[in-house]
C-alpha cells in the first residue's frame, strides 16, 4: 500500500526555468510532510519541510505548497539550475516517516 | 556530512549468511529510522527506534532485526539473506519525531 506516491519517475527541465515536483498522498493523518534530495551514491539530504497547519513554505529558491484537501504536495524550484539534478523524494509523516518512490529531475543546461 | 554514520559502506556476501549493520546518530538525537533502498525503488521504510524503544514498524521481514543501544547506536541484523536483499541501507536520526531526519550515506549490500 503506497501511502505517499511520486507519479513521474522522471522529469527534464532547461535551465531558468521552473521545475515542479509533484507527489499525493492517502493517509489524511500525515500532519508534516517533507522533500528530500539524493545525490548517486549519498544518503538523501533534508531540503524543505511543511507542517499540515500551512500551505505555503518558501526557502529561496524552493517552495513547497500543500492541497490538504486534495491531498496533493508540490515542489517548485525556481530558477532551476543544473546542480538541481538529483532524485527527490517526498515523505509525510505521521508517527514515522514515509517516503515516496521518487522523481529524478535533470535540469538541462 | 550529515552527522550520521553507518558502517560499513560495502558488504558483499553469500546467501544464507547473516550481517550487522550499524549506524551512529547524530549527536544527541534520540530517533533512529531505518530504510532500505533496492534498484530503482523508493526509500521502504524497515523500522524506527525513538529513545531504545521500538516505535514504528514498516514492511520490516523476519529475517531482518534491529535494536537500539543505550549509548543511541542502532543496528541492523539481516539473517538468511537472499538474493533479493541486495540493497543500499540507509539510516537516519531526527531530534524529535516530527521533525527532518538526517540520512548516513547508506551500506551497500550485496549478496552473491
């Protein structure tokens, strides 16, 4: 039962532009959800977070937006830059933290 | 460097046999997840410590166990590995448990 789904296994994006992550989930009782980011061959590294209280977090270039209701997340990075190419994955938490299957995003130069 | 480490960060081994992997939190962090990532698939989350006790439990085999130390360590035991086992092992410790965990940099296991 996949409770945090990323439904694009991939996405590619020309420098400048804006990149946006999508990712849905089931569980209505995820009060805090999360993006990561993965380099090939490191751990994933924590890049914004959302409690379930907002609907809107910005941390420069990255803002992450929240549809309660439709129970959908965003990422949106903005300008996209070619050191953005990595695998991000987004994860919701509700006494553990569940993680999504990922979205590998290549920015083009 | 996340603060995290795991150890060690290859092991190749043959089926049947049985491995420990461990993982260091960061500095005062009292949760400790841990996660197993096959070829191209997500992160599966195995098992969450908060404290030396169990918290959460996910698609975590029989085979597989973990435990939690005094000292916050955690470690991982896989037993009667399979072929299908071969994967990367992350660990992660967060402060609180609703807050951004910090990921080691994985174990790659491989079983032959």
């Amino acid at each position: 039962d996949q409770q945090v789904k990323q439904n694009s296994p991939s996405l590619s994006v020309q420098e400048g532009r804006i990149s946006i992550l999508n990712c849905d989930y089931t569980n209505s009782m995820f009060d805090y959800f999360l993006w990561y980011k993965k380099y090939p061959a490191e751990g994933p590294t924590f890049l914004i977070s959302i409690s379930s209280i907002k609907d809107k977090n910005e941390d420069g270039r990255f803002t992450v937006f929240l549809n309660k209701s439709a129970k959908h997340l965003s990422l949106h990075i903005v300008p996209s830059q070619p050191g953005d190419s990595a695998v991000y994955f987004c994860a919701a938490g509700y006494q553990k933290v569940t993680f999504g299957t990922g979205t590998k995003l290549q920015v083009i130069p | 460097d996340s603060g995290v480490t795991q150890t060690p960060k290859h092991l190749i081994t043959a089926t049947g046999q049985r491995v420990t992997l461990r993982c260091s939190p960061r500095s005062g962090d009292l949760s400790v997840y841990w996660y197993q990532q096959s070829l191209d698939q997500g992160l599966q989350f195995l098992i969450q410590y908060y404290n030396g006790e169990e918290r959460a439990k996910g698609n975590i085999l029989e085979r597989f166990s973990a435990q939690q130390f005094p000292d916050l360590h955690s470690e991982l035991n896989l037993s009667s590995l399979e072929l299908g086992d071969s994967a990367l092992y992350f660990c992660a410790s967060s402060g609180d448990l609703n807050t951004e965990a910090f990921f080691g940099q994985g174990t790659r296991l491989t079983v032959v």
